[in-house]
C-alpha cells in the first residue's frame, strides 16, 4: 500500500533511537562505578526505566503528524505492519522491534486482546533460542602450572578507570575459590573459562559473566567486583547455579548491559541457567517489555494445551485489595485491584497503582517482586472457576467487561507466584521455618536499607522463592522509609490508661516497632528465632539512626550474594 514502507521506516528508525539511548544510559554504569556516585547510578535506572514510554510517545507524536486522518486506518496498518516485517526480517533483535511496533498498534488502537490485523501475535514470535550468532566473549585456557598468572591476565583485560588494590591477590583468591568449588571435578579441575565481553553493572557491583569449563562438564562463572576506598578488588566468585539464579532474581532489579544485541545474550545466559523462564532473562536485562511480551507467549501457549485446566482462586489469606487468581499447573499470579477496600485499607485505586509503580522504579535488592502490569487481557469466560468468576463479578466489576463468551481484565499486575510465608512455616519443619523466620527479618532490614517500609509487615504479604528467600509482594500499604514517624510507645500515666486501647495518639505515618511482635503471628519458637538475629527491627531508634543516613543519601549496601560467598 502507498506509503507504508515510509510508515514502517520510521517505526524501525524510532526503535533504533530507542535503542542508542538505552545503550547511552547503560555505558555511563562504569563510570558510576568507577567514581563510586550511587545516587547517579540510581538516577540512571529510572531514566532507562522510563525512556521506553518516552520513545513510543514521540513516535506516536511523529506518525499522527504525517499520518493524520487515516492514524486509524486498519488497512494501511496491516500494510505497515507487513512492510515493517520485511525491513526487520535479517536482525537478530527482530522480535524487540515487533513488541515495539505492538505498543504502538497498541495505543493507536486501544486494543483489547489482540488484534490480529495489524499487530504481531506474541504466540508466532519466534523462540530466542533460535539464535544461533554467538555472542562476544573472552576465552581463557587456564594453565595448570600457573593459573593465577590466567587469571590475572583475565582482570587485566577488563580495563576500568580504577586501579585493583592487588590484582595478582584477587586472581589467587578466584583459583583458590574454584578449586574449593569444584573439587569434586577431580585434580586441577578447571580447564578453561569463557566470560562475556559485555560487563554487567548494578546497584554497586561490576559482574563478569561466563561459564567455567572442566574435562567434561561446565559451571557458571560470575565474578563480582566493587569498588571501594581501597580501590578495585573481587569480591565474590559464584559458580553454583542456585547461586547465579538468584543474582538474576526476578526480586532483584535490572542490570545495565551495554549489549550491541540482546537475543544472543539471552541465548548465552540461557545456557547458564537453564530453568530460568526467557521472560524473566530479557526483563532483568532491563528489556521489560520484551520480557512481558515473553511471559505472554509462554503462558497462553501453556494455557492453550492445558483446555481443561481453570484458572482459580490463589492460595492464601483473600486480599483485602486485590483480588489474586493463578492457573495452578503455572507459576504466575494475575491481581486485579477490587472496586472498593475493606477496613481499615483508606487508599483508593490511583494510590494503589502509584505503590506498584514505585516498586516498578525502586531497587528492588532481592526482596520485591516484579509485578508486571497487562492491560486488557482476555480469558475464555469457560476457564474461571466458578468460585473465581463470581469473586471478579462481584468485587472487581469496574476492572473487567464481559464480551461475549470472554473474560476481559483492563489491568492485573503478574507476578512470579510464590508460598506465603505464613502458610510455610506451618507446612515446613522446625528447621526450615526458623530460618525462614529469620530471612523475613533480614528481608525487613534489606528493605529498610533500601528506603522501603512494607507497611503491613503481615506474613502473608511475604512469599518464600523456590530458594527459600522471602519475598514482598503486596504493595498497596508500602512507601518510603523516610516518610514514617518511627515512634516509641508512650509511657501511661497510670494503669487505667494503659489498659485502654487506643490510649495514646497516632498520626497515620506513626509507626510503633516495638508492637511488631503482637501482630506477626509467630510461634513463640519462631518469634524467639526472629528476636535473636534480628531485634533490632523491634526498637524505634534502629530505624530512626537509619532514617538518618538514608536522608544524608548514605545507602548501605547490600550484597546479592551471602557472606560466606565473599572471598577474604
């Protein structure tokens, strides 16, 4: 159709714009690195957060100004849209270009479902593991005799304006760390190591990423620096796979790459964490909405061979916010926010969506989930449960629309599902549940460190990964740690005052950490457990000292990885 190859041009123009400046913001990482600023590199990651919607909206602006009366023309989009196929067809980052020429449609049209006629579907986009281009990377025989003198060179070639404290000290202590990892390979078990060219930047960490190879086998290989007032040093070696899974967390937030294409990256990164969903790869390298795209193709497909399965009520305390469903045979969750809260929630739904959007733009340091938000999407009405259809009609009814035999939800956030962690502790062993309660009070401290209050800190508003961390997942009471008043308990002036509720005044931002304990609805075991590692979370003057420094800009750290991983 006349024009359409023009249209479609300045479509892939628009990506490829995008594209420079996501990679423009990503290279200032090493400098951020290398002159130690945080608060830059956290400023850095909302402005990459954001350009993507930044980008769509001046394209739009673009083709509404050439377009004009035919912006709505289902005709000429297909034509588009057949054209855009065409000039994308050779690249390997073929599918980002789709999702976004999807957004577009998407917005001109909006779209309910999926439009056939001028969008992509995301269930024909072609599988990343398709990809055979290999990616950049370093190759290293490690000499038997001398693997330090390997390794050391191995540093050496990753240049950063900032001298190691000891580079020859840090290349001994990753052999000795291999050694100790992989001794059951058997004698002089490392052969060679492959890491990617590409360094991998977050919070306040530099990551070289590959593999580590044996006679017969291989491992991932990750090496973590930072830079500190002693200068450049390695501060961890991961090789376990459990261990480099979580570094890659959906908990965590997203890495700034500067990865001259993506798919092979995801290819490579597959290959070293096999399990881990293509989503939840392509959203932790900051490419979100490829990650979104992916999810949705995953899960209909699954949907689709699963005819007989529905999607029902998911496990747990019912939210008094949102309503939570899930397909039980798949491991995400979908949440609709409810038309109205019941006591004593006071938020409205534009509060609701502006916590999830925090989260969406916060560090999350391994203890937030991702929620993604979807809009508009449709289920067959026959696959709700009973239970499910009657709890959307009746508490979700301003969030949905009945069409015909479909089921259509204008927003729902999807998360990752996980066990709540109140209903974990009961099923686990002594054991498992004291440390589980232990790891919810260092995911309180992790958050605190990071400026989050949960609000309710509730166990069921905690879920445990398949790694046994805990997680926060229910958003609509968190904010700031700099926005509460940590207060002490007031002393009553006499015993008939103490013993009436409610004695004593509290402002909404008041927060009394001493009565923690009287609402966790821990076991007294557990709850002695929690004390002992973590009390300080109970006393109003840690959290006030905290306050402190987070007003100061002073953001403690917080390392992805356990001490004991950390090489001495």
């Amino acid at each position: 159709m006349e024009n359409a190859d023009i249209y479609a041009t300045v479509i892939r123009d628009a990506f490829e714009d995008y594209h420079a400046r996501f990679a423009d913001i990503s290279r200032r990482a090493r400098l951020r690195f290398e002159t130690r600023d945080w608060a830059a590199a956290r400023i850095d990651a909302v402005e990459r957060i954001e350009l993507y919607d930044q980008c769509i909206a001046e394209c739009m602006l673009r083709l509404e100004a050439t377009l004009q009366g035919r912006a709505h023309d289902h005709a000429l989009w297909s034509a588009i849209r057949d054209s855009y196929e065409r000039l994308i067809g050779g690249l390997i980052d073929r599918e980002l270009f789709k999702t976004f020429y999807n957004t577009l449609t998407r917005r001109f049209f909006a779209t309910q479902g999926v439009d056939t006629a001028v969008e992509f579907v995301a269930l024909d986009i072609e599988p990343t593991d398709a990809i055979t281009h290999p990616v950049e990377r370093h190759s290293y025989a490690v000499s038997e005799l001398r693997p330090v003198d390997t390794f050391t060179r191995l540093l050496g070639d990753y240049r950063f304006d900032v001298p190691y404290a000891h580079r020859t000290r840090c290349a001994a202590a990753i052999v000795i760390r291999l050694q100790d990892d992989l001794a059951h390979w058997g004698e002089n078990p490392v052969r060679s190591v492959e890491l990617l060219e590409t360094v991998f930047y977050r919070e306040r960490r530099a990551y070289l990423i590959g593999r580590v190879f044996g006679e017969h086998r291989f491992s991932p290989f990750v090496i973590a620096l930072v830079n500190d007032a002693g200068g450049l040093r390695v501060d961890a070696v991961l090789t376990h796979r459990a261990d480099v899974v979580h570094l890659f967390s959906y908990s965590r937030s997203y890495f700034h790459a500067d990865l001259g294409t993506v798919g092979d990256a995801v290819v490579f990164l597959r290959t070293l964490l096999p399990g881990k969903p293509i989503d939840e790869i392509y959203t932790v390298l900051g490419r979100a909405k490829q990650g979104k795209t992916e999810r949705f193709r995953t899960f209909f497909r699954h949907f689709a061979t699963e005819k007989q399965e529905l999607l029902t009520q998911a496990e747990g305390e019912r939210g008094m916010v949102m309503a939570v469903f899930t397909l039980p045979s798949y491991p995400l969750v979908f949440k609709v926010i409810r038309d109205r809260f019941a006591y004593p929630k006071e938020m409205n739904r534009a509060q609701v969506e502006a916590k999830y959007a925090l989260v969406f733009l916060h560090d999350r340091v391994g203890r937030l989930v991702d929620a993604q938000p979807y809009r508009f999407l449709r289920f067959p009405r026959a696959r709700f449960s009973e239970g499910l259809l009657q709890e959307l009609q009746e508490t979700c009814a301003n969030g949905i629309t009945e069409d015909g035999d479909d089921i259509v939800v204008h927003l729902c956030y999807v998360e990752r599902r996980m066990r709540p962690l109140n209903l974990y502790v009961r099923e686990q062993s002594p054991e498992a549940a004291r440390l589980a309660a232990i790891d919810y009070g260092q995911a309180i401290k992790d958050l605190a460190r990071n400026n989050i209050f949960p609000g309710d800190m509730l166990l069921k508003n905690f879920g445990v990964s398949g790694h046994g961390r805990a997680v926060f997942y229910d958003y609509d009471e968190l904010c700031l740690m700099t926005e509460c008043n940590f207060r002490s308990i007031p002393q009553p002036r006499h015993h008939e005052e103490e013993m009436e509720d409610g004695w004593f005044y509290a402002a909404p931002n008041d927060i009394f950490p001493e009565q923690f304990p009287k609402f966790l609805g821990l076991s007294p075991p557990l709850m002695a457990a929690l004390k002992s590692a973590h009390g300080e979370i109970f006393d109003p003057a840690w959290w006030r000292a905290l306050q402190t420094q987070l007003r100061a800009g002073e953001y403690p750290d917080t390392p992805p990885y356990p001490d004991a991983l950390r090489l001495a």
